[in-house]
C-alpha cells in the first residue's frame, strides 16, 4: 500500500509540471523570442483549469496567439488549412520538476464567422523541449481542416484549447476564452454553375410554315423563356414565347417560316447566351418546289431516317461503394462510378450529347452532412470502333451540387454557342470515372451516404 501511494505521487508530480497553472495567474515570458508585432497577432482573456488532482487555483491572464491559412482566397468546395499558434498562455511550470521534452499535446478550436459558421478542431504535434522548473509553458502550434462551403468573407477567431499530457490520462488543463478577437480572414468565391439548359425537337425537318414541338428542360423554374430559330450565330425571324414550370421545362409549338433556320434554341433574358441559353437543335427547312433537273437526268434521293432507338443511356449497378477513411485522418476515400452506356441512333449533323453530374450533400450518423463539392472525378469516355460520333471526357475536378460535365460528343453545345463539327455524331458509347470523396478530419465514424444524379441531353 505504501509503494502504491508513493507511485501516485510520483503521477501527481510529473502531471503537476506538466500542466498546472500558476497560482496568481502569472504570465510566463514565451519560450522563443517573438520579436516585431506579426499581422494577424491577437490578446485575449484566458482561464485555465489545472488538473484536479493538483489542488491549485485557477490562472486567468491574457494569451498571445495567431491564426493563419494556406488558402486565403479559397473557391467553395476546397479544402482549407488553418494554423492555430499559441505564443504566450497563462499555464506555467510551477514545480521544482523539470517538463520532459515533448510531453504536452494541445488541441483546440478555431471559431468560423461570416459568411460561413462553426468550429475548426486543430491539433498539435506535440513537440517542444525540456522546461525548466518554474518557467513558462512554450509555446503551442496546432493545425486542422475545413470545406469552405459557402461563398463570401469568412472570419476565424481563436477559441479554448487543452494541453493533454502523454501517458498520464485525467491530467490536462482546460484554458477557456472569452471575446476573442478575429484574426484571420478569407473570401471563398463560388464555383462556377453549369449550364444545364437543352431543348429537343418532335422533328428535324419540315416545309416552311411547318409547326414543331419543342421540348426544354434545366431552365429556371417560372422563368421567361424565348425559343428562336437560328442560322449559324445568327437568330431568324421564327421566335415564340413560353414560361418554364416549376420543374424547368418548357414546350412550345414554333412555327418555321424562314428558310435561313438550321436550328432552334432557347433561352431566358433579353438575347441568347452561353450561360442562360440552350445548345442549338438541328433543323432543316425542306425546298417546297425544288428546280426541275435538266433533260436527260434524273435526280435520286435516298433518306436515312433517325434510328428507332433515339438517345438512350443505361449504367451498370445502382450503387457507388467508397474506400474506407481512418477517423482523424481527413484522407480521401477512392471510388469508381457504374459504367454508363449511351446508344445515339439519332443520326443527322449536330445531333450531339453531353452527360453531366451533380451530387447531394453526404448524410451520416445523428444528421452529420459532409458537403457534396467534397466529391471530385475523373472522367473516361471511349467511343465504339465504327461509329462516326467522337466522345470527350469532361475535366477532372469537383463534381458539386451544382454538376459538371461527364462526357460530351461533337454536335454538343459549345461555350460560344456554336455546334462542335458537322458529321453525324452518333454511335455507342462508355463513360465511367474515378471519384474521390474528400473526408475531413475528424469527422464522426459512421456511414455517410449521397445521390449522384447523372442527366443526358
């Protein structure tokens, strides 16, 4: 019995040294010289609980600290490191016992404000040398990551932090904070939206005058829209209005009189662009009273008319399974989409398609939600030997709530509205993609599930 409370005391010490607060609450001088004032540097009240077994008071005085970023001008959806630095605190080395070197590891918050809320969890390595009896704590560093999510200025603040100390558990101080200061700041700028507007045509020729149906999808709900006739970059005379539903789309019946039309978009505003408007659909205007051939010729036509199947699309397997992500880690976690099959039997000049992709907030265990621009890929596309269509994989990069594309064909709508090469485009094709998903760190354990919505047009 006498060995075991001896063995306590011995405990009591080191943990004493390690981490009590001095009674009085002096303010030890920092373990390294700091010299000018640095941007960013901040003073704030801090209350410190020393371990109860040490029977000392509580130590109030200000700490010196500073948060930096990596990343201060981030886009939504990007991971951020914070860097939180301790450079005074009013914990100190009270006994005659010396600290072992690398025997405290400080973990704390950072506080989020602004145009985005919440807390960072930062951690430290745990890495410092010897302290002399009596001499002040040195000095913390701890880092961690979050997702800026949201567009806008986001502000950080230093909150609490614990000085934990190794091999002997029960025994840590607790500084808590209040009113502390901004001392950071970074604008994440949004990511840029996909332009999901398409529009398809009942039929792909007609005699002038000839009503055709027109069908929309991916415009604002309630929106506007105007759906026009075109040749080439240019806009005819046959326009017609109509309003998207709450759903995006629209139909419309456009009578084509001008014989100039090639094709038929629609768009919301004033004038078509590539943000706010459709591709261009295919048209041709047929000659009512073609000119007689010449005697002793003949004129032979012959009509390929479109395949009975349309544009189709298929996928393999209904769900996509990610790897495994250690918790603390904050590492990715690979994994591969069903392969998509898409069978265009369309033909005609133009008659592309593009596949796009968006993806819905991560849901785990009591409600916890990992964003959906956590989620990246790789796209592959690869066109079957004897088709005339070509296929483009999209960019890799971040997937999102607001998509991006998968794959695209020539004939697809481009940039500036114009059509992507004048051969048929169709043929038989398969898209697949690596993904990655992007776990924070320290996210709760648990499973965490999405949707990834897959739109042909």
């Amino acid at each position: 019995m006498r060995r075991a409370a001896g063995s306590r005391r011995g405990a009591a010490a080191f943990g004493l040294a390690a981490l009590a607060a001095a009674a009085g609450g002096a303010l030890g001088p920092p373990a390294a010289a700091e010299g000018e004032a640095l941007p960013g540097r901040v003073e704030f009240p801090t209350h410190c609980l020393p371990p109860r077994e040490s029977g000392l008071p509580p130590a109030d005085g200000p700490t010196t600290a500073r948060i930096t970023v990596d990343n201060p001008r981030p886009r939504a959806g990007d991971s951020v490191t914070v860097t939180y630095r301790v450079a005074a605190t009013p914990a100190v080395n009270p006994l005659s016992a010396e600290l072992p070197a690398d025997a405290l590891v400080p973990t704390g918050r950072v506080l989020l404000g602004g145009a985005q809320t919440g807390a960072v969890t930062v951690v430290g390595a745990g890495r410092h040398d010897p302290v002399p009896a009596g001499a002040a704590l040195p000095a913390l560093t701890m880092t961690g990551t979050f997702t800026a999510t949201a567009p806008g200025e986001v502000t950080l603040a230093p909150a609490g932090y614990t000085l934990h100390a190794r091999r002997l558990p029960g025994f840590d101080t607790v500084c808590t904070t209040t009113g502390s200061p901004v001392s950071a700041r970074l604008t994440a700028t949004p990511l840029p939206l996909a332009n999901l507007r398409s529009v398809s045509l009942a039929t792909a020729a007609g005699k002038p005058g000839a009503r055709i149906t027109v069908t929309g999808a991916g415009f604002a709900p309630g929106a506007p829209v105007t759906v026009a006739g075109r040749a080439g970059a240019a806009e005819t005379a046959d326009r017609v209005r109509a309003t998207a539903d709450v759903r995006g789309a629209v139909r419309a019946e456009l009578p084509v009189t001008d014989r100039e039309t090639t094709a038929v978009v629609a768009y919301e505003g004033t004038a078509w662009s590539a943000q706010q408007g459709s591709g261009p659909a295919a048209y041709t205007v047929l000659d009512p009273a073609p000119v007689p051939p010449p005697i002793g010729t003949q004129r032979m036509t012959a009509v390929v008319e479109p395949g009975p199947g349309g544009l189709t699309m298929s996928q393999a397997g209904e769900a996509i399974t990610l790897g495994r992500v250690a918790y603390g880690s904050g590492a990715a976690a690979p994994g591969r989409i069903g392969t998509v099959t898409i069978e265009d039997t369309r033909g005609g000049p133009a008659a592309g398609w593009t596949l796009t992709g968006r993806v819905s907030e991560l849901t785990g265990p009591d409600g916890v939600r990992v964003p959906g621009a956590s989620l990246s890929w790789t796209p592959r596309c690869t066109a079957a030997a004897g088709g005339p269509g070509r296929c483009t994989p999209g960019s890799a990069g971040t997937v999102g709530p607001q998509g991006a594309v998968l794959a695209t064909t020539a004939g697809a709508p481009q940039a500036d509205g114009a059509q992507a090469g004048a051969p048929p485009a169709g043929g038989r094709f398969t898209v697949d993609a690596e993904v990655t998903l992007h776990i924070p760190p320290y996210t709760p354990p648990g499973a965490y599930t999405a949707v990834l919505t897959l739109t042909l047009s």
